[in-house]
C-alpha cells in the first residue's frame, strides 16, 4: 500500500467520484476515513461531520461530506 502514496491515485479517485456524482444528480460524496486523512480530504473540500460510530479494525472513522453544490 505504501507504494501507491504520493502518486495522485486518490485524486484521479475523487475526480471519477464527482463525474460520477454529477452524471447520476447525486447528493454528494460521503467517506468515512482515518484521523491522518483528514488533511488531506480538507484540502480536497470535504467537511467534517465528527467521529464515526465505525470502530472497524479497532481504529477510529471520521465522517466527512462533500456536497453537489462545491463539486465543480
């Protein structure tokens, strides 16, 4: 998994993500991810919307939305 950092994959994965958001009058995007992602998925336009009751693998989740209207 390590390999696959810093190579852009999961920008190319939110950008399939909007088209796909856009192309099917979707809400918005909803992820659920670990505390050291939620830099980055700022930086990307999410919002967080607080911990997650997921406790999945003994980690904490925190939920976070990207709505309709800030996906250009």
């Amino acid at each position: 998994m390590k390999k696959a950092k810093n190579q852009g994959i999961a920008k190319i994965l939110m950008e399939k993500m909007k088209e796909l958001v856009v192309g099917n009058e979707r809400e918005g995007i909803t992820l659920t991810y670990k505390e050291e992602l939620i830099s980055f998925y700022e930086k990307l336009g999410f919002v967080d919307h607080g911990l997650s009751e997921s406790k999945h693998g003994g980690v904490s989740w925190y939920n976070f939305v990207k709505r309709r209207k800030g996906i250009n």
